[in-house]
C-alpha cells in the first residue's frame, strides 16, 4: 500500500457565520491535505504460497502441543476488531481503514470492494486480497509510541510467527520480510495479521493457543509495506479467500464473520489540535515533530488543525471556540467542498491579538453526529516541552472521580487548571503513579500539567 500527501488550497470555503458583532468573523479561506492511494504491488501469490508450505511444515509441532488442532468442529468465527488502542490512550482516533479486499479478481486497475465501490487497489499481476487498518494521523510517532495493538479476532493456535525483520520499510516491492502471525481457529479457518513492528510479537510459539481479545504485537511497517498498518486476511476451512464484510457486492461469501460490523463510511474526527507552524512532516520512516503547541502570545497565528476520516463533499463541521469567560470568539459551519477521502486534515488560521483575553480557549468541532473538543492557552503557561521517552497514561478519561496518571518516569508534580486558567489541584508524587481526587470539581474540561526530569507535558481531563 503506497501513500503519498498532496497539498489542495481551495479558494473560499463554504461558511455560515453566526450574526453578532462580538464574534470574529471566521477565516475566509482553509486548506485541505488529503491521502491519495496509489495501486502497488503488496503480498504476492507466490507468498502466500510458501506460507502454506510453512504451515505444513510446522504442523508436526503445532499437533505435539495440541494433538486437536486440525479436527475442524463448529462454524466459522465471528470477529472483533483484530487491533485496540494501547492502555491510557485519550484520543479521539488513531486509525482509519484504508483497503478493503478487492472483489473483482481482473487485475490492472478493476476494482470492486463488498459495497460496490472501488476502496480498494490492486496491481500488474495481482488484487489486494485482505483489510488494511492504517495508524493516522502521525503513523510513525504513532508506532514509536505502541499505539495500535493487534489482538487476535477470534481464538486460536498460532501456525506462524515471523519477527527480526525491519520494520520501517517504505516501498510496496513484493519482499516477504515482514513481521506478523497467522491463527487456525477451530472450524478450520485461518487469520493472517501482518507488518508487525520489530520484536514486538507475544512471547508465545507455534502451537499455542491464543484467546480472543489477546494480545498478538504492535503495528508496524514491515515487509511490502510503507506506512504502520495491520494487513488482516482471511481464509475458511478450504483455503478459500474470505472477505469478512458482507455486503451486495461480495462474491465470496455470503454472510458476515463480524460479530458487530463495522460500517462502510464511519465520518468522524480523530483529531484537533493547534499548532505554531505551517509545516507537516510526510517523509517515510521518520519519526514525525507535530508542531503542536498550547500556548500563544500577541502576534502569533493559530493554526487549527482537524484530522478527519471518511469525510466526504458537502459534509458539514460546526466549530465553535469559547474565551475563558465562556463567550463566543468564533461560531461558524464549513462545508466541505473537498472531494470524498479515506483521511485528510483542514487548518484554520486564527491571528492572536491584544483584543484576545488572558487564559484557556474550548474548540468544539459537531461533526457526523459526535462532537469533539481541544483547548488552546493565551498567554497562559500552557507552553509544553514534550518528555519525548515517556510514556503517560490517565485514567479513567471521563471520570466522575478519582483519575490516576502512570508514567514510566518518575512524576515530579501535577498541575491541574480549569478552562479560566486557574489552579485547581496540584500534586508532587514523587513516584510513576499520581492519584487525584476530582469528586469536588464541577463538570467540564481540565488541563493536567505533568512535569517530569525538568520537562512537562499537558493532557487534557474530561470530568462528568
């Protein structure tokens, strides 16, 4: 699968502004990035092939631990989604599905997905026969950061387990080194999960056993491959391709094996942001700087970022943003007059004036039925220096009470501040798990200044 980021500047965007003269008048122009999905080559037949001859050969292996494993028994499985967020995770989104299996078997440019659409590719000599589940926005940061666990769909005996191989690979060339897993279920049907990050896999071997739900490795971008995802294939009892969504246009099977199916578009956000510069980070295998920032001074430009999945022409997203006081700076929709796409992000520039009140700003952003929100600081000491090699974990986000904070550092102390930018609880744990007590605070966001080795980094707390 092959990515490439363009840049579309549209000219005047499409906004209803609410009439009150203490409102900004929204920016007249946005800017959209979308992913375009070139047809490359990824996992050969000849491939998969030699998987199935390594199968047989591990077959002895696999019935001396489990003498049972190729008595087929029972119905085909039905799946969950073979990937979760890691522990603590609070954004919106990390992901979006990018290929579906390509139904129509000519290859060279016929596509046909389970819905009758072309979210799919194939390539000279060959179709792309599985889903791929692709970590965005910030794919590499995110598999530095172990975003994206896969998890096995249904039960299972592992029959394959491949690591060591690198796992930053950017070119779609056909080569097998990739990392990854292949399960047997007990009716005889096979699960292949692929481009596992390096070294990353479970402890357990060929011949094991694995639950639903458990854990199998960490996306990566390894074999044919140039960008973090989970490739997930499917094949029945007969070695038949299997495309695990049903729908009109799928011809090779005729009922789903999802326990809850997923729907075809799922328009949301993934995620907003605010940043202090213009640039994006695209290169491949680069760990990506986010330009992110919190806090702003006089003079300065916001640029306000949404990263959207399944957005598609004429979809409509409400953005609001409160001063500290709760009043109204910006209320306004943007129609998308982008062309349909899989992922794609929008910037807003909001310039920073003295006009601009001291302390903590809300965006809201309504969009396909769910509302999302972020905050951003004038001249507050929001300013974050990120603790690159930490990880932290808050929990539960929404909570109704107590919030723990882990890190794999010790915590120096934790600010908590309320959106006027006024201290609300603080703390000095001295140790890698701070426990705050929120019971008495009312509902709303809050910001957590976490401070770490002389750096600091800011989470947002929702509290119901």
């Amino acid at each position: 699968m092959k990515t490439h980021l363009f840049y579309l500047l549209l000219g005047v965007s499409t906004f209803v502004t609410a009439q009150n003269k203490d409102f900004k008048a929204p920016p007249s122009q946005v800017s959209f990035h979308p992913i375009s999905l070139p047809k490359t080559e990824c996992i050969t037949d000849e491939q998969r092939a030699k998987i199935m001859q390594e199968i047989e050969e591990n077959k002895p292996a696999i019935l001396q631990k489990n003498p049972n494993a190729y008595q087929h028994r029972g119905g085909h499985p039905l799946f969950i989604l073979p990937f979760r967020p890691k522990a603590g995770y609070s954004d919106y989104g990390y992901y979006s599905l990018f290929n579906q299996v390509d139904q129509n078997i000519t290859p060279n440019g016929n596509l046909l997905d389970y819905n009758c659409g072309q979210r799919t590719y194939d390539f000279i000599n060959g179709n792309h026969k599985g889903t791929d589940y692709v970590v965005w926005p910030y794919p590499w940061k995110k598999m530095d950061d172990n975003v994206m666990e896969v998890i096995a769909a249904a039960p299972g005996t592992i029959e394959i387990k491949k690591d060591g191989n690198f796992d930053r690979s950017c070119e779609n060339n056909g080569n097998n080194n990739w990392n990854g897993i292949n399960l047997l279920h007990p009716d005889g049907s096979r699960t292949f999960y692929w481009h596992f990050k390096n070294g990353s896999l479970t402890s357990k071997e060929v011949g094991d056993t694995v639950e639903v739900g458990e854990f199998l490795g960490y996306a990566g971008s390894s074999g044919s491959s140039d960008i973090p995802h989970l490739h997930f294939e499917v094949y029945d009892s007969n070695v038949n391709r299997i495309d695990p969504y049903a729908g009109p246009c799928n011809t090779l099977n005729a009922d789903s094996w999802w326990i809850d199916q997923p729907a075809y578009f799922v328009p949301e956000i993934l995620t907003l942001s605010t940043h202090n510069s213009d640039n994006f980070d695209s290169d491949c295998g680069v760990t990506e700087n986010t330009y992110e920032e919190l806090n702003f001074e006089d003079g300065e430009t916001i640029r306000f970022r949404i990263f959207y999945r399944d957005i598609q022409t004429g979809a409509n997203t409400h953005i609001n943003v409160t001063k500290p006081d709760g009043s109204i700076l910006y209320d306004y929709d943007f129609v998308s007059t982008w062309p349909d796409s899989v992922v794609g992000w929008g910037q807003w520039n909001y310039p920073v004036d003295a006009s601009w009140p001291t302390g903590v700003y809300t965006v809201t952003a309504d969009f396909g039925g769910n509302s999302y929100q972020t905050i951003f600081g004038v001249r507050t000491n929001l300013g974050t220096e990120i603790l690159q090699q930490t990880e932290i974990a808050i929990y539960p986000n929404p909570t109704s009470n107590k919030i723990f904070i882990e890190a794999n550092l010790q915590i120096d102390k934790v600010e908590v501040y309320d959106v006027l930018g006024r201290k609300v609880l603080d703390a000095k744990p001295l140790k890698e798990k701070a426990e705050l007590n929120m019971e008495d605070l009312n509902e709303g966001i809050y910001i957590a200044v976490i401070s770490s080795e002389g750096k600091k980094t800011v989470k947002k707390i929702m509290k119901e």
